[in-house]
C-alpha cells in the first residue's frame, strides 16, 4: 500500500488550472470521495481518484469545489478571499496563507 502525501495544506491559496477561480483549501481527502456519478458529470481530464482531492472556498462566490491535486496550483498572488466562509474556518491571515481555527473533533 502506498501512502501520499498531500501537497497542499489547509490554508493554502490555490488556483484551478481548468476554471481558473482562486481558492482557499478548508479541507483535504486522501483519496477521491464523491460519486461514481459526480465524478462523470464534473470532472473534464479524468484525474486520479487515488490521489489527495480538496474542499476549496471559491473567491468571489458562495460556493465549495472539490478539485484534485492535478488540477490546481499555488496562487502566489497573496490576495484574501472574498467568501462568507472564511471566517467561520480561519482566525487569520498571514503572507499569503489562512490560518486554521483551532478545533476539537
């Protein structure tokens, strides 16, 4: 069994190589967990679902995305994001990267 490491954090800034909208990472998968189904109706070049996919806060929006690894790179433009959410998950922000509230699970 192989174990991956994710290559993003929760915090991080991410642009989505395809869409092109930025992001902020709340929340990472080690591996694909959505639908047979949603993964047909959404996704465009068939990445791995053996990989790590990310819930992102779009910019500018009020909406989620769950977006593979393959597909989004660091955005190293170190604008905040525009989200209702963000508050909600992170206390602050620092030289281009969120950081997460402090939770009990």
């Amino acid at each position: 069994m192989t174990i991956l490491k994710a290559g993003f954090n929760l915090g991080d800034i991410i642009i989505h190589r395809e869409q092109k909208f930025r992001g902020v990472i709340v929340d990472v998968d080690a591996d694909f967990q959505g639908s047979q189904d949603w993964y047909d109706q959404f996704t465009t070049n068939e990445p791995s679902k053996n990989a790590p996919w990310y819930h992102v806060l779009i910019d500018e929006e009020s909406t989620m995305a769950y977006v593979s690894e393959q597909n989004i790179y660091v955005d190293s433009s170190n604008v905040e994001i525009d989200h209702p959410m963000v508050d909600d998950v992170f206390e602050d922000y620092k030289s281009g990267h969120y950081l997460p509230r402090q939770t009990i699970n």
